[in-house]
C-alpha cells in the first residue's frame, strides 16, 4: 500500500496518508477540507551502492555530498 503526501489547498498543511485506492476520500487532518494536492516524494533509501568513507588515494579532493568529483564545495 503506498503511502502518500499531500498538502491541503485551504490551511497548507501536509500531510501524509494510505491510499488502498485511488477512489478513496482525502481529508486534512487539521480542517477537513477535501481539497488537497498530492505532492512528488522525496525519500532516502539505505543502499549498498557506495561508501560515505573517503578514499585513501587517487582523486585528493574532499568527499563531499556529491563524492567530491564535480568541485561543488
């Protein structure tokens, strides 16, 4: 079951909610309303991809955010 998050069209809270279907009723928790827009999901994912370690050697800059490659920092 997805989880969704929406921020209300009339108090501007956000809020999150489990959608079983999609015809499901969405109301704010704070007012009631039954206008709310659903908003794009940021989440982290714990992955296997890479190490937050700095390397002991080849590329000298500093590990950054972004593994220091790109010299945004």
């Amino acid at each position: 079951m997805p989880i969704y998050e929406y921020v209300c069209d009339d108090c501007e809270t956000h809020f999150e909610k489990i959608v079983i279907n999609k015809q499901q009723e969405i109301s704010c928790p704070k007012c009631a309303s039954k206008k709310a827009t659903i908003q794009l999901s940021v989440f982290a994912t714990a992955g296997s991809g890479g190490s937050s370690a700095p390397s002991s050697g080849s590329s000298g800059g500093g590990g950054s955010c972004c593994g220091g490659g790109c010299s945004c920092h």
